[in-house]
C-alpha cells in the first residue's frame, strides 16, 4: 500500500478524534482501511508461503504443504 494512502488514514483518524468526519469521510476511511488490511493479508501469505518448518525427524515441511493437507 503507497505511503500517501496510509497518511490519509491517519489524518482520518485524527480528524475523527478531534472534529468527527462527515459519511462521505467514514465512507473513504472504511474503504482505506479495507485496502489496508487486505494488504497486509497479501504481505503475510507472500512470507508464511517461504517458511519452512523442521520436523523432529530432521525433514522439512513448507508451510504450503500443511495447507494441503
């Protein structure tokens, strides 16, 4: 997610802490904060994608093969 995104949703929350938003702002930071997250979500299974996992005896299993399973 691009930097200018996250800084819109600061200054949305902020905003919203101190003067409140109007519907077409809590529309926007709904829709920001769903981006967000579903970003983060990408990020997370790009990385759970490359662990590894060591059995204790001795083989290695990808995190991609348990889900299979």
């Amino acid at each position: 997610m691009e930097d200018k995104r996250i800084e819109r949703i600061n200054e949305l929350y902020h905003k919203s802490q101190s003067v409140g938003l109007s519907e077409e702002e809590k529309l926007e930071q709904t829709q920001l904060r769903k981006e967000y997250v579903a970003s983060i979500r990408r990020n997370l299974r790009g990385t759970l994608e490359h662990v590894s996992f060591v059995n204790p005896d001795g083989s290695v299993t990808k995190a991609s093969e348990l889900k299979n399973k």
